[in-house]
C-alpha cells in the first residue's frame, strides 16, 4: 500500500532528466563565456548512419553567429 509521501518515479525521473539537461546547459554557457580566441563544439553523431540532429541550444547558437557575420 502507498501513501502520501511515497514518490512518483516517472516525475522523479523527469526532474532528474531536467536537472541533468540544465546542468549541461550551464557547462555550455561556461564553456561559450569562458572562450578567449575560439570556440569548437563536436557532438556523437550516434550510432546510426545519419548524423544525429544538434542540440537545439547549438543550432541557436550557430544562427546568431551567422548574424553577426
């Protein structure tokens, strides 16, 4: 028998997948701020045989840069 303050895995790991996401974002943001010449970004392609789609913090990131040139 459950009671009130039993948890709810599926929100326990959904907040530990946003918490694990934010945390990546934050290394980003460091990694951009912190860059004095320049900056590379690779990312796994996967295992498939098509390149896997970048993070769309990237593809943001690529768009202002092509602004600004």
């Amino acid at each position: 028998m459950l009671d009130s303050t039993a948890y709810d895995l599926a929100k326990v790991d959904e907040q530990a997948f946003y918490a694990y996401a934010a945390e990546r974002l934050r290394l980003l943001y460091v990694g951009i701020t912190r860059a004095r010449s320049d900056l590379w970004i690779s990312w796994n392609t996967g295992k498939g045989k098509e390149p896997s789609r970048l993070a769309l913090p990237i593809v943001h990131l690529q768009g202002w840069l092509d602004q600004q040139a």
